[in-house]
C-alpha cells in the first residue's frame, strides 16, 4: 500500500487533534510528614495498616540470623516456639526535618511479628 502525501498530512493532523484533546492526569501529590507525624501515624501499625496509607514499598527484605549466632553471643539464641519474622521495608522521601529541606531520601520501617516496631530516617542511601 502506498500512502501519498495528502494522506500522510490528515493522518498526522489526526493524530494531533487526538493528542490535543486527550486529558493528561496528573499523579496525585505525594503526602509528606513531619519526623513526629510520621512516627505516630505508622508506629506500632500492622503491614496492610502502612501499606494503605503508603502502598507499596520501594524495596523489602527479610532479617536472616546468621548460623553460628549461638556461638558468637556464647547463649543459645533459640526460644520455645517459633522465630520472629522480622521485615525491612524501605520507602523514599515522605518525611521532612526541616520545612526548607529536602525530604529524608529513605525511611526504613522494621516489622516484627507484623507490627511496625521501628522507623529510622536516612539520608546516605
């Protein structure tokens, strides 16, 4: 098929009137917190609780003991029952320590057993 010029411009001036009248969305503004909002907002929370209000984290990881444990802290470290889970999860940039500054790059929230036991704000990663 071959296309001729007259074709090719309605095409193209098509294709623009397309693009001009498609609406754009924006992203909704990202809420940043206070260091003390922030601590009591998601202290003590379960993870659905700070996945709701933050979604998904950038980045989790999981603690891992290391196997000679016992032997370095000179104690069996095993308990009755089962282990702790213990989860990293990493977001970037929500909380401010200074209205004039730049957001914190990380925040890492630690869950134990499914509750947020700590929060500690970076700005090295």
């Amino acid at each position: 098929m071959v296309l001729n010029k007259k074709c090719l411009l309605v095409m193209g001036a098509l294709l623009a009137s397309i693009m001009i009248t498609t609406p754009v969305v924006a992203e909704p503004a990202k809420k940043t917190y206070t260091e003390e909002e922030f601590l009591s907002a998601f202290g003590n929370k379960t993870r659905d609780a700070v996945a709701k209000q933050l979604g998904q984290p950038l980045k989790k990881e999981q603690s891992v003991k290391p196997s000679n444990a016992s032997n370095v802290i000179g104690r069996p470290t095993e308990k009755e029952g089962k282990p702790d889970q213990v989860e990293m999860w990493y977001y970037k940039e929500l909380v401010k320590y200074d209205p004039k500054r730049a957001p914190y790059k990380t925040i890492e929230l630690t869950f134990v057993n499914d509750k947020c036991v700590n929060i500690a704000f970076f700005n090295n990663r």
